[in-house]
C-alpha cells in the first residue's frame, strides 16, 4: 500500500502533491527545487546555493521516511542551464562519495519559481 509522505523541515508543496509517497520498500520523491523552507522563497545567490539548497530539502525528504543519500538508487535534475552542470556535479558529489546513484539530467526551459535546478529521488531500503 502507498503511503503520501510529507516533512517537516522541507518547504510546503506549492501544488497538489506530497514530498514523496511510499510503496514497500521504494521511497519516490517530488522534485525539490531552491525553496528555503522557512520563507517559501527562492534561496539567495546563484547556482551553488541553489544546489545545497535543494539537496537541503531532499535530505529532509528521505528523513522523513527514515531513509539517507546512502538509500537513493536514482536521480533525476532538472537544470535551465547545461553550463552550470559542473558546479552542481561538484556539489552533488559530496552527497553521494561512494557507489553514486543512477542519473539523468536534461536541461530545461524553465521551473517553478525562478529556481535554476530541480532534483527528484528514487531510494531503496537495503
């Protein structure tokens, strides 16, 4: 049976949806993007605190399944800009310094609220 879960520490849903839903052992988040939690607004800078901002938010998202970066099978990020992959994969990585996940990223013409990237999980409990 699917389970809608919602956190705490991560910014409200701006639509109809859950931060991520539960089925056995399978946790599948909704795309996070730049929100600052306490505000609803867009994060302050450019693409690296954009980044840390977002992977921020996805680890409070895989918290409240009990689940880590250590769960996560595969990625999905959004980016309105190919030439900032490099400094999200710099930032990225320290999330996941041993057997990374599966990944795709494409770029985009735009995302919600201004955000420059969007990041979506698929975890696993071992």
């Amino acid at each position: 049976m699917k389970k809608a879960v919602f956190a705490q520490g991560a910014p409200a849903a701006i639509g109809p949806y859950s931060h991520g839903v539960a089925i056995g052992d399978l946790f599948f988040t909704s795309g996070q993007i730049a929100l600052v939690p306490e505000t609803g607004k867009l994060v302050d800078g450019g693409i690296q605190e954009q980044t840390e901002q977002v992977l921020r938010n996805l680890e409070m998202v895989l918290s409240a399944n009990g689940m880590t970066f250590a769960n996560v099978v595969k990625t999905t990020v959004f980016i309105t800009d190919l030439a900032d992959f490099a400094e999200i994969n710099r930032i990225y990585a320290t999330r996941f310094p041993n057997d990374p996940p599966a990944r795709s990223c494409v770029q985009v013409a735009a995302l919600p609220a201004g955000s420059r990237l969007e990041i979506e999980l698929i975890a696993a409990k071992a």
